[in-house]
C-alpha cells in the first residue's frame, strides 16, 4: 500500500528541486523573518526569493500549522 502525500507537503519535493534548497531550510527562514501573518510571508517568499504563489503558500501553510501559528 502506498502512502500519498496531500495537502502542503505534496508541494515539497517539487519547491526543493524548483527553488535547491531543502524545506528544513525555508522553515528556518520563514521562522527567523519579523513577518508573522500568512499573506506577508507568502509575499515575501515571492518577491524576496521568487518563489511562485502556490509553492510559497503551501509552504508557509505547514510551516505555521506546525508551529500553531495562524
């Protein structure tokens, strides 16, 4: 039986091979920005790193879930 991955983290093979960086990598950036809310850091990994609007959402999306963040 296979286990598919849903949700965010279906995302994460595709933002490390896209953006070469690990995801333990973007959490720690995304968690060392002053920014705390959803859209800023989604915008952020956008424009600072140029990331693309989906990869970025997902990633923040599990980054703040795991933390309890909003």
């Amino acid at each position: 039986m296979t286990n598919t991955v849903k949700g965010p983290a279906s995302y994460f093979p595709s933002i490390e091979r896209t953006y070469g960086r690990p995801i333990a990598e973007w959490k720690t950036l995304i968690h060392a920005s002053p920014l705390t809310r959803h859209m800023e850091l989604v915008g952020w990994l956008k424009t600072e790193h140029g990331m693309g609007h989906g990869h970025a959402n997902a990633l923040v999306a599990h980054t703040l879930a795991e933390s309890g963040g909003a």
